[in-house]
C-alpha cells in the first residue's frame, strides 16, 4: 500500500517506487509539510516537525509556543502565516481570515473520479491510493479536502482541492492553489517553459531569490507566453542528475505558479487558480473543485524527470483509440495555400499525398461561410458552396478516393462579428455592455461560461462530423480573452467567468469527443497556446507551433519535451523560404525535426520536383517504419541547443532493442574539434546494427566513446536507427 499512517500523531507516508512525500498534523491541528524526495523505507518521525523560535510573528497558543510563519505547510492560508497562501477568500463582512486545521482524513482505493474535469486516470491493476485529508476553518464553516493520489509504478502524486461551504453566510474564494509545498532550505533555480506566438516553451532557469517570483497566464488560455509548468530545482541539476521537484496543471485556463523565500530561507512552490481575474462565489451548502496538479520530483535529473511524466501521460491521461501510436502521416493544406483554394486544388493535393504514402489530408481554415480571408464567418460552419460545389461530403468522399482519409479545422469557440451566428446572437460572445469589443484576428470569444452556447455548440459539431467521412479534427483557438464579461453572469459572479469558460469548453469537447471515438482530434491555439495537459486529456495531439522553420522548432519541440511526449507533438514539414522566419533550409533537416513527433506535411506537394518526390517518399517511408518507436520509445535528450548551436536527442524502446537519434548542426563552426554524439540508455552488453550502414557497435561503446558527426554547413542533421544484432 502506498500510504502508510501512523495513527497516534498523524504522521502520513506517502511513497512510490522511488518517492515519498510525508505530511503531519503537527499539533494534531496544522497540516504540516515534513518532507518531499527520494524514497525512505521507514520514516521514524521523531524529527522534530515543528520549528519553535519565532520573534515577533504572530503565535499559536500552543506550549511551547510556534509561529505558523516558521513551519512548513500544505495547504497554508493567511492566518499567522505570512507567505503565499494556497487558499484566499472574502466574506460578506469583508474579512479574510480562513484558520484551516485539522479535522481527520481518509484513505481511499484508486483515484475519485472529478467530474468535468480533466485529469489522470488509472485503470484496473494499477497500484493506485488516494489520502483524503479534511480541514475546516470551525469560524466560518469553510471545509477543505486536499486529495493526494499515488500512483506507485508511476513515480507520480497528484494532488487536488475541493472547497465546500458548510457555514451560513456565503464567501468570495479568490484564490485556490491545487498544491502547495514548502522547503526547508533555499538556494534552488526555478525552470520554467514561457514564449510567444511562433516561440512556445523555451527553457528559462534562473535563481530562486528571496521574496516572491511569479508567472502564469491571465489571458484566458493556458497560453503561449508561460506553461502551466514550474520546477524547482538544485542548481547543478543536469539531464541526468540532480533533484528536480515539479508541477504541472491539468487545466487550460488562467493560472498562477511560483516560488517564494521566507525571512529563514525556506522556499515555497505553488501551483494553481488564484490570479486577478480569478473569483469563485461559493454560496451556502456549495464546492468548488480546483483543477488537479501533478507532481514529479526526480533525483535523476530533468531527464528523469521528463520520463516520468512521459509516460503517465502516455499511458494515464491519452485517451482512446489513438492512446498508442496509431497516428496518421497528415498533409495540411493552410501553408499550401492558405485560404485560396476549391475542391480541384484539394482533391489534386490529396493525389499527390497518396502517391507519396501519406494518409491523411487535412483542409484547414476558409472552407465555410463566405471566408476567404479572416474577416468573417466563424461561426456559420457551413461549407462555402462557391469553393466546394460538392460539400464537406462530396469533398470528403472524393480525398477519400485518391486513397487517403480527410480532416477538418474547425475553431468553434470563435466567432466572427460579419457571420450569420452574430447577427442572430450578438450576446453570445464575451464582451462588456457599453464598452467597444476588442476584435482580436477580426473575431469575438463565444461566451463558454452559458448553457446555450455550450449546447448550440455540441450540437452544431456533431452535425457537422456527422454529415461527412470526417477521420480527424484540428480544433483551433486563435485569440486570447479581453472584455472580460458576461450577459448572463449577475455583476458578483463576472469574475468567474474565465474559469466557467474552461468548464464549458471542458464539456463540449467530452461531449463531441466521446461521441466520435474513432476521430482523432488535434487541438491547436494559433500553433501552441493551448499546450497543456488539460487539452491532452481531449486531444491525443497538439499543433505543437505555428512556426514550421525546422531550427525554430528545434528549440520548441526541446522545451516542450521537459514535460509532455514527443507522442503529443504535430510536426510539419513546410516550405522554404520558411514563412515565419524566411529561413531556407534542407528538405532533410525539415523531414528529420519533424519525424521527431507526429509527422505531417503543410506544402504544396503538386509542385514538387521529382528529387524532392523521391526525398519525400523515402521519408515517409522511414517514418512508417520507426512509427511506433518514435511515438511509445523513451525520449533522451542528448544534447541542448539552448546552450549551444547544436541539438541531439534520441527515441529508445523501451525492451532497449531498437533506437532512433537525430543530431543537429544549426551553425557550422571552423576548427571546432572532434564532434561526437554519445547515445543514452542502451544495454551495454549487446550489440547493435546501423541500419543504414550495417556496421556493428557494442551498446557500451556507444555510450561512452559514441560516435562522431561529421557534418558540414549551416542547417545540416544526421539521423541514426540501430537495432540489436
Ligand atoms: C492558426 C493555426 O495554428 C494554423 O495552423 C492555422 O490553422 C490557422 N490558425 C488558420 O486560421
């Protein structure tokens, strides 16, 4: 069992394979944090929990007597505790006070399921228990359950919060972190994944210093500009060693995450809801539910670290029929020809995708209403009969009969202001009565927080999946929310609606996807603004970036690999000179990052020559065969282009039999020494086959000499796919 209790001062062990996180109700009153790292086997727990000198912070009326300020916590709020609080609330009276203590716990078989929203799963045989811990402020009535799930062979905790209130008089909760832990020490670096449009999850590390340091979104997405993801970690943490103490939200909303260092040098880490558009009003008798955070702490590194998560996601939070690799090689048509197309160009490009082995063709935005061009029509999602005299159906049928299957791009959270759904309903989108509204991309938010729209919604998509042999869904979000405002929320609750908003989206998406399980669906927000683990429970794959330039994706697709697979990754190849940064690079270097994830196309394939056919063709080949290694293998990163002009990294299975590695030569440098790629994982006691070359190498020769890259020119890359002999 992976939680042990000692009973007579509720001392809990909680553990993993290689983890334990341990927690007492210190007094039999104050949640108290002890301890977070690598596995004990027996905790005595006589080291003191409590750390008693304090000066002049306020005291607990205890003999002898501590300051709340001085101990480590976990589930803090602002009485007598000065740093961070994991809860805020306001009551009608204008106070604040929540004293939360100890009121008893329960230790409960697998995992709670939490409705409506996104989470991890487990499923039957899995070593799986979750601590329920009660805690109540006796004042106001103000109950709050911190559930703590241990996934054992996972090496993973998430923890989750559930607010109730079982007092008379209704309060404001304006902030609910799902997890909060603090450290006895400090002098830790905090990593972090933020970007922008065309430049998601770069890798940003930098000292913890005293005080507090925040990041998250307001925007209303989880977003490009900072992932729901914070580490912290010693600094000489490397790939493959060191301690790495982690959290990820599950939730595609605003959020805020951090780190604080006290007077004494102890730092808390946080994670949750509780930024300045946040506000819950939970009426008498009512919860709340806050999205569940998961927690990975490593002492292998960040590609430790990075493994662990891997593999849940892939195997606990990835649902459905394309839960394994069972991905389809897709060509989009948007950098093809953005909005200027009709059916002949379509059916000719999926011809062309046929002849070269893809399987899937994918039209992307401009198929609908009168849109050809982004001023209009989101919302009206009826085929252009101008454009496509046959339908999305007779469309799909014909793509169909060049011998691949056919996608749609849908973005049914938007719409546009010149469409028939605006003119009928111009209250439905998030706006500010009296105020202008802010078109973004000349559209408007649908409001998710009402019924009806959620409803209209539902219903709209599966008529339209319905109508045509549709086999994949790119569900695009291309704006961010402001006029942050509601026609049916009343003035008390407006401060409710982003998150309302991700609870109405979380609904339709269940809904469509459950009823079309055999579609896959891809989620995108203007490339990667939506990356988060909240849409991977919905979406088995994510457009990565709308930068296709293959060494702007390199750094893209490393800083996305800190947390989620390569599995979750779209990976196009495009055309040169790339569209975003006007780069020209080899169709090999464009092939080689993008087989580094799910392998698409997004170019005019009709105009190729018949070199960059054969290319193509040998590619697609390729990729077919690696497939499976590629999407369920263990990802290494071998090499960071964050800390030089070169990047490597590799996909083992995980038997150990069979691995793929790419390296990458962004700049060429002159007289720069021996370069060698030195591969990770491997069994050193067998031998292993290139199989290009056919040349034999043992597995510990491979890891400790390697082999040298020898590469010439700017953008040049080199792949390798060895087998077990
Ligand atoms: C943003 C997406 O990221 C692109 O791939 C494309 O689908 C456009 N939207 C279409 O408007």
């Amino acid at each position: 069992m992976a939680i042990e209790v000692r009973e007579q001062d509720f001392v809990f062990h909680l553990y993993t394979k290689n983890t334990s996180y341990i927690l007492s109700a210190a007094e039999g009153e104050h949640l108290a944090h002890v301890y977070w790292g690598k596995r004990i086997r027996i905790p005595s727990m006589d080291n003191a929990l409590l750390f008693r000198w304090s000066c002049f912070d306020v005291m607990e009326d205890a003999e002898p007597p501590f300051s709340l300020d001085y101990i480590g916590r976990e589930y803090p709020s602002v009485a007598g505790d000065y740093r961070i609080p994991a809860i805020e609330v306001e009551y009608a009276d204008g106070s604040r006070e929540c004293s939360l203590t100890f009121q008893g716990y329960r230790i409960l078989e697998g995992k709670p399921e939490r409705q409506g929203m996104p989470s991890l799963y487990t499923e039957p045989g899995d070593a799986c228990e979750t601590l329920e811990i009660i805690l109540q402020d006796r004042i106001k009535g103000i109950w709050v359950f911190v559930y703590y799930t241990v996934y054992e062979d996972y090496d993973v905790m998430t923890r989750s919060v559930t607010v109730k209130n079982r007092g008379t008089e209704e309060v404001h909760l304006t902030r609910v972190a799902s997890a909060s832990v603090d450290f006895e020490s400090s002098g830790f670096e905090l990593l972090t994944l933020p970007g922008a449009w065309g430049r998601e999850r770069h890798i940003e590390r930098y000292p913890v210093r005293r005080g507090r340091q925040m990041a998250g979104s307001s925007r209303g997405a989880s977003s490009h500009q900072m992932n729901p993801f914070v580490a912290l970690l010693e600094p000489e943490t490397t790939e493959e060693k060191g301690n790495v103490y982690s959290m990820n939200l599950v939730y595609s909303g605003n959020f805020t995450m951090g780190a604080e260092v006290d007077q004494i040098g102890k730092t808390r880490l946080f994670m949750g809801l509780g930024n300045e558009d946040f506000s819950w009003l939970l009426g008498t008798g009512e919860s709340f539910d806050a999205p569940e955070c998961v927690m990975v702490f490593s002492a292998d590194g960040l590609g430790g670290m990075s493994g662990i998560y891997h593999n849940i996601y892939r195997e606990r939070l990835v649902r459905g029929t394309f839960r394994g690799g069972k991905r389809p090689i897709l060509v989009n048509n948007w950098e093809a020809t953005y909005f200027d197309f009709n059916e002949d160009k379509i059916v000719a490009l999926a011809g062309a995708a046929a002849e070269l082995g893809l399987e899937l063709l994918v039209l992307d935005d401009g198929w609908f209403g009168k849109r050809n061009n982004d001023t209009c029509s989101l919302g009206d999602w009826y085929a252009n009969l101008e454009k496509l005299p046959n339908g999305i159906a007779g469309l799909a049928e014909k793509v169909r009969e060049q011998g691949i299957r056919f996608g749609l791009w849908v973005e049914p959270e938007m719409v546009s202001p010149d469409s028939d759904l605006y003119r009928k309903h111009p209250d439905w989108c998030i706006h500010v009565e009296g105020r202008p509204r802010s078109e973004c991309r000349n559209q408007l938010t649908l409001d998710l927080s009402r019924g009806d729209v959620c409803c209209y919604l539902v219903q709209t998509l599966k008529e339209l999946l319905s109508s045509a042999p549709i086999s994949y869904i790119k569900w695009d979000m291309n704006r961010h929310m402001s006029n942050v405002g509601s026609a049916k929320l009343p003035a008390e609750r407006q401060r409710e609606l982003p998150h309302r908003y991700i609870l109405g989206l979380y609904k339709v998406i269940q809904e469509v996807t459950e009823s079309f399980p055999d579609v896959l669906f891809e989620s995108c927000s203007g490339g990667g603004g939506r990356f988060d683990p909240g849409m991977l429970y919905y979406t088995p794959q994510i457009w990565t970036s709308d930068d296709t330039d293959p060494v702007e994706r390199i750094y893209i697709q490393y800083g996305t690999s800190l947390v989620y697979p390569i599995s979750a990754m779209g990976a196009h190849v495009s055309a040169v000179p790339n569209h975003q940064t006007g780069r020209v690079t080899p169709m090999k270097m464009r092939g080689d990052v993008a087989m580094s994830g799910n392998l698409g196309y997004e170019l005019d394939l009709t105009k190729f020559t018949e070199e960059e056919k054969e290319t193509v063709k040998k590619q697609i080949a390729d990729y077919k065969e690696l497939r499976n290694l590629i999407l369920q293998g263990d990802f290494y990163r071998l090499k960071s282009p964050f800390e030089g002009t070169d990047a490597a990294w590799m996909v083992i299975s995980k038997e150990r039999e069979e691995f793929f590695a790419a390296y990458f030569q962004i700049q060429a440098k002159v007289n720069q020494g021996i370069t060698r790629i030195k591969f990770r994982g491997l069994k050193p006691n067998v031998f292993y086959e290139d199989r290009t070359t056919g040349e034999i190498y043992g597995g510990d020769e491979l890891m400790q000499i390697g082999l040298v890259v020898d590469l010439f020119g700017d953008y040049q890359s080199r792949t390798w796919h060895f087998c077990e002999k």
